[in-house]
C-alpha cells in the first residue's frame, strides 16, 4: 500500500532492497516470509516506521494471515488504498483544494452508500 501510494514501482523498490520485482511482489502477496531485518529495510526505504505494517492487526487468531494482500473487509477497510481504484480516488479526492467541495463530495458518497445497501 505505502509503495503504490507514493507511486513506486515493484521494480524500482526492488532495485533498492537488492531484489527482483518478483521478490517483491511474493512479498506483498504473502507468498513468502519477511525477516525482520527486511521489514526494517522496506521500512526504511518507503519512509515508513516498522510498526506501520502493523497498523490494523488483530491480536486474536483468526486462521492463516494474508502478508500484503487483500484480506477481510473492517467498518474501515485500508486495504482501499492498496487498490488501483482506491488510489485514483484518494489522490482525486485530495487533489480538490476546495475544503467545502470536498465536504459536499463525501455528503454525497456517503448517500450513495446508504443507497446501495440492501
């Protein structure tokens, strides 16, 4: 998430851990395991503290964790961000300067919301 948000490639993060964009993307999909030293190398290089892959984590065990990936949807779901689509609309919705347009965009999803529950 914290890669594509500030518009960094696989490759390109990979090139500066000293690992293919294919390492990298096992990584992010849970394929494989990372050591806590590489945690604090990826964290180091995305500008990030360690704990900031923590952030959301249940305590209680609740069967086989998914790395990176996309996992079980919350009341807020920051897995949003690590989509194509949640990224385009958070860099839209943060791109419009206008603090009372912003307010009466986010009225107006909201109702959208309400409208599509069944």
């Amino acid at each position: 998430m914290r890669r594509m948000l500030i518009g960094m490639s696989q490759e390109k993060l990979g090139e500066q851990l000293g690992l293919t964009f294919q390492q990298v993307q096992k990584y992010e999909k849970g394929a494989n395991r990372i050591g806590a030293s590489r945690l604090y190398q990826i964290s180091q290089t995305l500008g990030v503290p360690v704990d900031y892959f923590y952030e959301g984590l249940q305590l209680e065990d609740d069967g086989p964790q998914q790395g990176f990936s996309e996992g079980k949807a919350g009341s807020f779901d920051l897995n949003m961000l690590s989509t194509s689509e949640g990224i385009q609309l958070n860099s839209a919705f943060f791109s419009i300067r206008d603090v009372e347009v912003r307010k009466r965009l986010l009225d107006l999803v909201k109702v959208l919301a309400r409208t599509d529950k069944p």
